[in-house]
C-alpha cells in the first residue's frame, strides 16, 4: 500500500474540508476508506482511486489529544 495512504494520515482540501485516511480492508479487493472530518460521511474507495483523490489535497497535521 502506498504510505500516503497510511491510517491515520489527514489532509485538508481547499475549502478548508479535512479528511481522514481510516485504512484498507482485504475483501476481494482492497479498499480504503476516508472519512470526511466536517460532516461525519466514511466513504470506501479502491487504492487507485484513493490516491487520485488524495492528490487534489494537503497533508496536514492532525492534534487530537486523548482524555
């Protein structure tokens, strides 16, 4: 898998909208799945289509702080 793929990673389009990488999943194919930070939507895409996608974006640093 491709490391800008990596769960966890986070990056932010032009309008401010950050998206977070949640990671693949083995079914027949393998998909990934990106979560829409600003309104709470998971959407799973192929590999290939995941990096197009994310090529529009930047990365960005993500602070989340555990209680």
């Amino acid at each position: 898998m491709n490391a800008d793929l990596d769960k966890g990673k986070v990056y932010k389009d032009k309008d401010g909208t950050k998206y977070m990488i949640f990671g693949t999943i083995d079914d027949i194919y393998n998909y990934v799945f990106i979560a829409n930070l600003s309104s709470n939507i998971v959407v799973r895409m192929l590999p290939e289509t995941a990096l197009r996608f994310i090529s529009k974006l930047k990365p960005i640093e993500l602070d989340i702080k555990e209680k």
